[in-house]
C-alpha cells in the first residue's frame, strides 16, 4: 500500500511530500475493517446462537487463540501435528513452519471438536473439504455477526498485540510476514499471544 512505503521511507529518514500522507488505499480501509473492538469479539464468543452456527463460530475463535491460523490449515490438522503441547504445521500458502502454543482458551475447544479415535485429523467441525467449510463457514458467521469473515480473527489478533506494545517484528513473527534471515524463539512467540489472550479475557 501506499501509505507503507511512505511510512518506510520516513523511518529511513527519506523526505517525503505531504501529499501522499492523505492517500488511502483500497486495502487500507478493507484491513481496517477487517478488525474487530475487543468488546465485540467478547460478544461472538459469548452469543447465545444457533447450534449449526455456533460450529463455525467456535472454529473462529479458535482460530483468534492461534495467531489467526486459516481455515485449511486448522482443518488440515494431524493429532501428530501436537507435539509436547504444540501445534506444528506447514502453512499451505507460503510453505512456512509454524509453531504454535496451544493455551487453555485453545485446548477447550480442541477437545470439544476433536476427531473420534481413529482418525488423524485433530479436528471435527462436520465437514469434509475445505471448499464447503468455507462456505459454510462464511454463511453462519454472517449470521452470528452481519459482515463477519474467517479473516476478522487474524486482523484483531495482531491489531490487539500492536495495542499492547508488543514489537512490530514480534507481531510479523507470529503472522509468518518476517523475512527468512531473522527468527525468534518461541519464548517471544508464546509470550506475545498470552499477552492478546489476557487482554482479550479482560485481565489488562
């Protein structure tokens, strides 16, 4: 987006037109949109709704307590992928490993929808293919909250954290955006998502 590389380039001491400080992308006001205030997030998760809705919303905020994982990569989920109270997964979309603490916010809904002995995948939300989970998934999201998207999760996970202070390049670890030179430990990981877990549960 524009506005990034104003921003960068300013931070690099670089002397930019004042101009190009008012311009406002597409995808400026689309993220922006795309995060949630930490009271309505509380209020989806507490919502009285539809059983086949509250599926989908369970799926979603489980989702928020692992850094924003996507749809296929929570479906594609091995009971092999939890190693030592971990998930460890590749992202499909980029090829990049991740691993992911799992809290006790997480855990709850794990063990609720896990999948019946016998079969790999960890997880059971009643659909087979990540094709009709998305959309299905879309369709009782927007019930449970009109406009609401899996992407919601993501984008209010790292909004939160960058309103607790944690570091930028912490933030870009935990969504996978850091370039390959660089790589914390997941110490700093796991401290960043307890930190956007208490807050969202109210304890700061």
């Amino acid at each position: 987006a524009v506005k990034s590389v104003v921003k960068y380039a300013e931070e690099d001491g670089a002397a930019v037109n004042p101009a190009y400080k008012k311009v406002v992308s597409k995808m400026d006001t689309n993220t922006a949109m795309r995060n949630l205030p930490v009271e309505v997030l509380r209020e989806i998760r507490d919502a009285v709704i539809d059983r086949r809705a509250e599926v989908y919303r369970d799926a979603f905020m489980l989702s928020f307590y692992l850094i924003g994982i996507n749809a296929a990569d929570l479906l594609a989920l091995k009971k092999s992928d939890v190693v030592n109270g971990r998930i460890n997964y590749k992202r499909a979309k980029t090829g990049r490993h991740y691993s992911i603490k799992i809290e006790p916010e997480a855990q709850e809904i794990i063990d609720r929808y896990a999948a019946p002995a016998g079969d790999p995948r960890l997880l059971s939300f009643g659909v087979s293919t990540v094709a009709s989970f998305g959309v299905v998934c879309s369709r009782w999201l927007n019930k449970v909250r009109p406009g609401l998207t899996w992407y919601y999760a993501r984008y209010s996970w790292a909004n939160y954290a960058i309103d607790l202070d944690v570091p930028k390049d912490i933030v870009s670890e935990c969504l996978g955006h850091t370039g390959v030179y660089i790589r914390y430990t997941h110490d700093k990981i796991d401290k960043a998502n307890r930190q956007v877990l208490d807050y969202f549960a109210g304890k700061k």
